[in-house]
C-alpha cells in the first residue's frame, strides 16, 4: 500500500457524507415500512418482507465487516465469509421469490425491490462510514500520543 493509499484509507468521511449515507437508510427503511404499512397483504405476508428486510440489512453489514477486515489484513475465518456471501445472496433471494410470487402491481414490486436496494446499500455506507471515522480517530489518537512522546524525550 503506497502512503498516498494509506493516508486516503485513514482520512475521516466528511459529514455531509455520513448525513447523506444515514438518510439514505433512514429514507429506504421508511419507504419500505410505509409501503408495508399500507399494502393490502394479509399481516403474515407483511411480516415476511419485514423480517426479509432485517435479514438483509444484518447479512449486508456482516459481509461488509468480513470483506472490510480482510482488506485491512484482519484474520477471518474462510467459513464465516462463506456464510456472509450465502446469507446475502439468500436474503436477496427471498425478496426476490417473494415479489415474484406475490400477488402485487409490477409498480408495487418494483418500489419494495428499489427500497431494499437503497436500504442494503446505505447500510453498508453506514457501516463504511463508522470504520473510515473510528479508523481515522484512532490514527488521531495513535500521532498524538507519539508528538506527545516526541516532545518529552526532546525536552528532556
């Protein structure tokens, strides 16, 4: 990793991204819930995409935390990466075979597959978010305790 790179990846997100990212999740999250809210579906099909959706969201952030420490050279086990990409390839899938089966408008099916898509990615924005600021914090922390340390040893 050249220091061009390495200084990129510690550079803390701006805030007008992080408010983009958390409003994006908040505005696919809300639109998904309305959507469910007011559809004419009986409450155990609703419950079906609710919990489709939570199960998206958990195994989207997962796979981003597994992909994300194995970039930063963070031991991770074969097997749990191996379930992250099944548990968001399933989670995508049941959406997927739920809209086919379900007895909505194409506009209707439509609008639930865009607001789980907006929702799956602002959750890993959000999440990429949280890593780039801790990430860069702590980088922060790490330079001022060794300027600190500099200066004692020079003034001494």
């Amino acid at each position: 990793m050249t220091t061009q790179t390495l200084n990129t990846a510690l550079q803390a997100p701006t805030k007008s991204y992080t408010y983009a990212g958390v409003a994006a999740l908040i505005i696919g999250i809300g639109a998904y819930g309305v959507g469910l809210f007011n559809a004419q579906m009986l409450l155990n099909e609703k419950g079906y995409y609710l919990i489709t959706l939570l199960y998206g969201l958990f195994s989207i952030v997962s796979l981003q935390k597994n992909v994300r420490d194995k970039a930063e050279g963070i031991n991770t086990s074969s097997i749990y990466g191996s379930l992250s990409w099944i548990s968001t390839g399933l989670a995508i899938a049941l959406l997927v075979i739920g809209l086919i089966n379900a007895d909505l408008l194409l506009s209707e099916k439509g609008f639930y597959a865009m607001a789980y898509t907006l929702s799956l990615f602002a959750a890993v924005t959000v999440q990429k978010n949280v890593r780039d600021k801790q990430a860069a914090t702590n980088e922060g922390i790490e330079n001022t305790v060794k300027n600190k340390q500099t200066s004692e040893l020079a003034a001494e």
